[in-house]
C-alpha cells in the first residue's frame, strides 16, 4: 500500500513540475498580408476610358478601379479589374477587364452588370 502511494505522489509531484516548465502558448499574431503586386492596371484604366470615350462620346473626369482576380504564374499570368469610371457625378457601370501580365495586353473586355 505504501508503494501504492508513493508511487502515486510521485506521478503527482511530477505532473505539476511539468506543467510548470511549459510554456504557455501566445495567440498567433495575425500575419500581415502583402498586397499583390498589380501590374496592369494604368492600361486597364486607359482601356476602360477608351472605350467610354467611344460609347458616350464624353471624357471621364475621374475613377475608381478595383482588382478582382489575378494569376501570376511563371508562363505568364492575368489580372482582373473591375474599372468605374465618373462624369461630374455620373458613374458607369463597372468594365471587366483582363490584362496579361507579360506585356500588359488586354485579353477580355466586359461590362458584365449592365443589360
């Protein structure tokens, strides 16, 4: 019976001295997330414009552009945007459009939200 206990006091004794040399965990510090490094989007923007030049026959005085996908990849890669352009206080609906990263040549074209 005296082993019993011993050997019990033992396991317990042990028990809180490793609990004590662990450390306890820090909450993962969010990592920062790196903005994609955006390559086409000064043509994509022109292209937008030049299209809406064409429609409406009027400039656009400013814009607001959003990336919406992008693929870089070794053999070449695209990027996708989303361009609105504004007139006074007018603004269209937003151009689609993809552009090769190699060159930054206009793959697609679209006005995806208008009917």
């Amino acid at each position: 019976m005296k082993q019993l206990l011993l050997i019990v006091s033992t396991l317990f004794v042990t028990s809180f001295a490793f609990a004590a040399e662990e450390q306890p965990q820090q909450p993962a510090q969010p990592q920062q997330q790196q903005q994609p490094q955006v390559v086409c989007a000064e043509k994509a923007i022109q292209a937008a414009a030049l299209l809406f030049q064409f429609n409406t026959q009027q400039n656009p005085t400013d814009y607001k552009v959003e990336l919406v996908d992008l693929a870089h990849v070794e053999e070449g890669g695209y990027e996708v945007y989303d361009v609105v352009l504004v007139v006074g206080e007018l603004s269209s609906a937003p151009y689609r459009v993809t552009a090769s990263i190699n060159n930054c040549k206009i793959i697609s074209f679209e006005t995806p939200f208008t009917n």
